[in-house]
C-alpha cells in the first residue's frame, strides 16, 4: 500500500501561514490590517482558509482585500453571465 498525501481543503492559520513561507504572527498581522484577501470560514469553533483561495489569490499577485473582494465579484459576476 502506498502512502498517500492528502492535501487538505481548508486550511489552519499555521498551515496557510506554512503554504505561503510567512510565519504564524506574519499571517495573523497580514489578516488583521487587511492586506490577506481571503477571508476565513468559520467551521464550528474552527477559523479556517479555503487553500484553493489562497492559490488564486497568489496568482493574482496577493492584493489587498479590498481589491480582492472587488476582483471576486467580479468573477462571479462573469461566471453567472
């Protein structure tokens, strides 16, 4: 049997501070004054990111939120149409 990776679908503060190469404190300052463009998911007592989000979010250069909600809505916007 062969061990697989899992890669999980929402990630923790440490593991999404881990996927981007920022520390733990970095990733929570970054949430705090906006400049993370995804927003967190509240899973129960959980705060969780979506690692898909965070992907996009680096391809798209890793605007602040603002920018990113705005980028977002967009997107979905296209998508409906």
């Amino acid at each position: 049997m062969s061990a697989q990776k899992i890669e999980l679908l929402l990630l923790s503060a440490k593991e999404a501070a881990k996927l981007l190469g920022i520390c733990r404190n970095h990733f929570y300052a970054l949430h705090n004054n906006g400049r993370l463009g995804p927003l967190p998911i509240r899973l129960g007592r959980r705060t969780l990111w979506s690692r898909k989000e965070l992907e996009t979010w680096i391809a798209e250069e890793c605007p602040a939120r603002r920018q990113w909600q705005e980028l977002k809505k967009i997107k979905h916007k296209v998508k409906i149409a």
